[in-house]
C-alpha cells in the first residue's frame, strides 16, 4: 500500500468515526431536555462540518 493509499484510508476512518458519534449524539438529542438538545445541536454541527469539509 502507497503512502497516499494509507493517508486516504485513515482519513475514511476519521470520517467514519465521525459519522458513528454523529449518530450517538441524534439519538442522545432525541431523549435530552430542550438545554441538552442545543448543545448536542451545536456538536452534530460542528462534527457534520468536518465529515463535510473531510469529503471535500
């Protein structure tokens, strides 16, 4: 495996695990109060951000 193969494929990961925790924190925001629910707001934000910009 190339340099450029093993740097792809750990970013794949990166965005991968960013993706599973985005779906830990709807499910989390479905059972939080309304305070709660703004902050896993702002962190699926944030983490939706980075998949974005990772896939770019």
């Amino acid at each position: 495996m190339s340099d450029s193969d093993a740097h792809k494929r750990k970013g794949e990961a990166q965005v991968e695990q960013w993706e599973a925790e985005l779906k830990k924190l709807k499910a989390e925001a479905k059972e939080a109060s309304a305070d709660g629910q703004i902050k896993l707001e702002k962190k699926m934000d944030e983490l939706r951000g980075k998949i974005d910009k990772a896939r770019n």
